[in-house]
C-alpha cells in the first residue's frame, strides 16, 4: 500500500533530519508528500507534527533555497530511488 509506504518514508525523513543528513531528509519528505498526494492520504495530528518539526529544522539548518530544490528533487523520486536513498543515507 502506498500510503503506508509514505508514512514510512515520512518516519524516515524524520530520523534522518534528527541524524543530521539534512539532503536526505528533505528529499525524502519531498517523495513521502508526493506519494501521500497521489494516494490522497492525510496526516493525522502526531505524523502532521512530527513533519512540520522535521521540514522546519532541516529549512532552518539548510536554508529555504536549498530544502525547496532538495525536496523538489525527491518528489520526482521513483521507489527504488528513494529506497536507494534511505539505505545510503542510513549509511553514512
């Protein structure tokens, strides 16, 4: 299920802003809110929160510039890729 999918993808962004890996966690907050919009799925109020705090400390780390072009990038971001990108990102 794809919705589920981007909310794991959400927890992961997450973590790896928590972690530092600010490109990372931008551009996998950028494929979770695709997927979430292709499926038409909401947040509820703990996953809202927990994003809003995630996207706003990577901004703040980044710079608006630099998240919105990070993020955008992973919107476009096939599954694979974004896996790819969340075990590399893992790694590091």
């Amino acid at each position: 299920r794809v919705d589920l999918i981007a909310v794991t993808i959400l927890g992961l962004a997450v973590c790896s802003g928590m972690a530092g890996r600010t490109e990372v966690a931008a551009r996998l907050h950028g494929a979770s809110d695709a997927m979430l919009r292709i499926v038409d799925r909401q947040l509820d109020s703990v996953e809202r929160d927990l994003r809003l705090a995630s996207v706003t400390r990577v901004r703040d780390a980044v710079g608006q510039v630099a998240f919105a072009s990070d993020y955008e990038a992973g919107a476009f971001l096939r599954v694979d890729e974004v896996v790819e990108l969340a075990l590399r990102g893992a790694a590091a």
